[in-house]
C-alpha cells in the first residue's frame, strides 16, 4: 500500500471529500465506509483521522484510537505539522474520556504542546483547552480555559470559544461555585445546540460533560432537561453520549425518571464499552445498573453484576444495598462510611450513601437519623424513587412511635412506587400501611400504578391520534421511549391498543386514571 494523497488521484482525493460530507450530515456508516475504500488504495492521514472521527461515532473505541494513532503518524511524516497537532488533542481527549489513561492524555499533551509552540502557533488556543481537561487543580483549569475562550472569541472560532466557556464553568463547580458554573455551562449548551459550533464532536463532548457535572453536584433537573434539548440533535446525529462514563450518567437520569427499560439499554452499553478497559466508569456503570436490578427485586441478578467492583468505591452504593438485602447490615454500614468519608457532601451520590446508611442504623437498632437529610436532597434534586425509598425508611422507623406521621409517609411512597413501576417497593410500603391500620390503595397485579406526568402527557396526545414520531416530535423524546411509555400506559390501565387508549382520552377517563396524587 502506498502512502498520502500522491499515491492515488482525483478518484481518492473524491472518496475522501464523500466521507467528509458523509460525517457532515451524520452518516456515520457511509463516511466509514468511504474512508475505508480510500485506505484500501492508499494510507492517506486524512481518511485516517476520518475514519478515527467516524468510530468514535459508531462505539469503535479501539478503531478510534488506532486510526488517529496512524493518522497522526502520517501528517508528521508528511510534515503536516497543523493536522499532526490537531490528531494529538484529539488522543488526549480519547485517552482522558474514553480510557480513564492520564498518563497517555498528558503524553500526548505534551506531543501537541511541542509542535504548537514550534511550528503551528496559531492553535495556542486548542492546546489551552485541552491543557484545562487534562489538568487536575480546577483554579488552575479555569484560567487556562479562560484564556481559550477570550483566543477562540478574538479568532470567530465558535467551537473552541464554547467549549472553553463550558470548561470554565466545570471549573467552577468543582471549586464549589455552582451558581455561577452552571450558569456558564447552561449558556454554553445553549450556544452550541443554537447551531453557533460547526462540529457535531463539539456537541457530543459537551453533552458528554454536562451529564458528568449535573451528576456530580446533584442536579438531576438540569440534566434532564438538556437531554429534552438534545433530542433534535440526536434525532439527526445519534446519541452524542459516547463515553462511558456520561452514557452511565444518562442512563441514571433515566432511570430516576423511571424509563427503566432506557436506561438499562445504556448502562448495558457502558458496562460493555468499560470492560476491562476503564475501571472507575466500569465499576459506576455495574454498580448503577445493579441498582436498578435491586429496584425490580432481582436480587442475586443485582449481586452478580457487582461482582469484581466490590471493593470500587463507584459501585459502593449497589454494593451495601445487596449486603443489606443479603441480611449484612454491619458490612453494608462499613462500605458505606468508608464512602461517606470520601464523597463531597453535595454530590448525586452522597444522597444515596446517607440515605443507605440510615437504612443500615434501621437494621442495626439505631435512629436512622440521616434519612431526614437524604430525604431533603432528593426532594430538592427532584428524584422522586430515591425520595419515595427514604420516605419508606422514615414510615418504618416512625411506626412505633407516631402512626399518623408514618402513615402519611408511607402512603405518598406508595404513591410514587405505583406511578414508576416499582412493583416490590409498592408492595412493601402496602403491607407497612395495612401494619399501620392505613387504607392501602394498591389493589390489582404489581406494577399496575397510575401515570407519571409523561405518561399523562402520551395519553393526551394518543388521544389527538398521533402516531409514535409524532409524540416524540411534540414532546422532544426518541421514539424509542415513546414506546417505552405507550407500552406502559396500556399495561397500566388495562387496555388492549391505541384505540381503546384514544376512546378513554375522549371519554375523559384517563385524567381520572392517573388522579389522587
């Protein structure tokens, strides 16, 4: 095989211009394949860091990080040296994101950084930028960011501009200046969605991070509705969700939502795509989907796909509920102070530690005294089967000494379990209620339960006759979850298809259906 664009003609040099109009309109499949046919005549740089871009986008990480290794290669022994930069940032964010390998991102840092000061000054400003990822002190990644943002705004370089932006504003979260990050962060989707950046990757690595730090500092809302936002671009591009770390993180949004079946279908993906690959974002996406398993009552299930993150303190959440579904409340205790100790106090996680441990002190004979705590985040974060669980734990807790107080609680958990699905958690907070001397209002087979708002919401449109891509046109959701939610709301109210859904929409019965909140 020959090498670079005189090794072939015009024919190549067609091919490659075909894959990256391909990549340009999001055919990820066609520019593979177009850059693949232009390596099969030539090694041309180009169509290796093509064909690198166009993996990414269809989950080949190893073919990803192969193709841009060649094609930086190829630019250098070219004496390309502005391409061969812009392949070697791109490793550091493959190498950071995708593989967790920091001394490889910093290699390469240091690769882009040497060719930049020497001979491509002008991308001072994407060195800043990836410099800022990379770098661990979050003052110090916010003045780097700084800088390439006020470069990228000085050159009409949109996407380094909004990418530095957003940066700036992960920074400041992690300093502890959320109101104002998240403020940046907010303005900078914005931008990037409003068709401001020219390259989708520039959406995709946003995105990515938006659900990474929505999920570090508990909010859920936001992050939920950017995911909303989104729908437009991923209707056109494909989820721009690529790592592992932020497909967990979107999955756990949809799981709080209650799409269940969504988010198993993601946190699946990322178990595979981290296998043996990324430890810390393995262990998060075992542990969250073993969470999940353990909502359904799938207990063993849930332990088996804990098995080998035991000791990861990503899965230490998942980890302590099967001990305490195991009978092991003393271990659970211990798994869960030693991850206390080192999780911030306003992260998505810690919620879940304080609230597991109060079910632990429960087990053990104690008070249970921070599930008030618990309790508060997750009504304030919007989650409601993490606000249902603990209201749970309170009613029980609460028994002995104030029924009223605990039937109360138990009856608005029971409320949420039946609205999500939850079939076991339902059934449990019944049989405390009828404990409790309470009228329990779950009758009928499990998960039967009224309808969340977004069902509601499907109801009234399936009503109005609309077909699938309609509803999820109106209300910016994939089609696939609309399915989701069609299924549900024909399991839930008995129904046998669409039009015995319209007919109760028209007799007016299905308000009545998801009512008694």
């Amino acid at each position: 095989m020959s090498e670079g664009p005189g090794a072939g003609s015009g024919v190549v040099e067609s091919q490659v211009g075909a894959g990256f109009q391909a990549m340009a309109t999001g055919d990820w499949g066609s520019a593979r394949d177009a850059f693949s046919a232009v390596l099969e005549v030539a090694e041309v740089p180009e169509a290796l860091f093509g064909l690198a871009n166009a993996l990414f986008w269809l989950g080949d990480l190893a073919g990803t990080i192969t193709n841009c290794e060649k094609a930086y290669a190829g630019f250098r022994r070219r004496g390309d040296p502005m391409f061969a930069a812009g392949a070697a940032l791109s490793l550091v964010g493959y190498n950071k994101g995708y593989l967790g390998n920091t001394a490889a991102a910093r290699g390469w840092l240091s690769r882009a950084a040497r060719i930049v000061r020497n001979e491509v000054p002008q991308l001072r400003g994407e060195l800043l930028g990836a410099t800022a990822y990379v770098t661990d002190d979050p003052v110090q990644s916010e003045a780097l960011a700084r800088q390439a943002a006020e470069i990228g705004r000085a050159n009409g370089n949109s996407d380094l501009e909004l990418m530095a932006m957003h940066a700036v504003g992960q920074a400041l979260v992690q300093q502890g200046r959320t109101e104002e990050g998240m403020s940046l962060l907010d303005e900078a989707m914005a931008g990037v969605i409003g068709g401001e950046g020219r390259d989708p990757l520039t959406v995709a690595q946003m995105s990515c991070m938006t659900m990474v730090v929505c999920g570090s500092c508990f909010d859920l809302e936001r992050a939920t509705q950017w995911v909303q936002a989104l729908q437009g671009f991923i209707n056109r591009y494909g989820c721009p969700f690529l790592y592992a770390e932020c497909r967990t993180y979107y999955g756990r949004v949809l799981f709080e939502n209650g799409d269940w079946a969504a988010a198993e279908a993601l946190l699946t993906d990322a178990i595979s795509m981290s296998e043996g690959v990324f430890q810390a974002p393995h262990a998060f996406a075992a542990g969250t989907l073993a969470e999940l398993r353990l909502a359904q009552g799938r207990v063993e299930d849930a332990a088996r796909l804990l098995r080998g993150v035991e000791g990861r303190q990503e899965a230490a959440a998942a980890v302590a509920s099967v001990r305490l579904q195991q009978g092991e409340p003393s271990a659970a205790a211990t798994v869960l102070r030693r991850r206390l100790a080192a999780t911030g106090p306003d992260r998505l996680d810690a919620a879940a530690v304080i609230e597991l441990l109060g079910e632990t002190e429960i087990a053990l004979g104690d008070s249970g005294a921070h599930l008030e705590t618990a309790l508060a985040a997750f009504v304030d974060a919007g989650i409601p089967y993490r606000a249902a669980q603990t209201r749970l734990l309170l009613a029980q807790v609460l028994a002995p000494s104030d029924r009223e107080v605990a039937g109360a609680e138990a009856r608005t958990a029971l409320s949420v379990f039946e609205d999500l699905g939850a079939g076991r958690d339902a059934d449990a907070a019944a049989a405390l209620m009828r404990e409790l001397g309470v009228k329990s209002a779950r009758t009928g087979p499990k998960n039967v339960g009224r309808l969340t708002r977004r069902e509601q919401e499907v109801l009234a449109l399936l009503g109005e006759g609309l077909s699938n891509p309609e509803i999820a046109g109106r209300l910016f959701l994939s089609r696939k979850t609309v399915e989701h939610h069609v299924a549900r709301i024909l399991s839930k109210l008995g129904l046998r298809g669409r039009a015995e859904a319209a007919a109760l929409v028209a007799r007016g019965a299905g308000d009545e259906s998801a009512r008694d909140r």
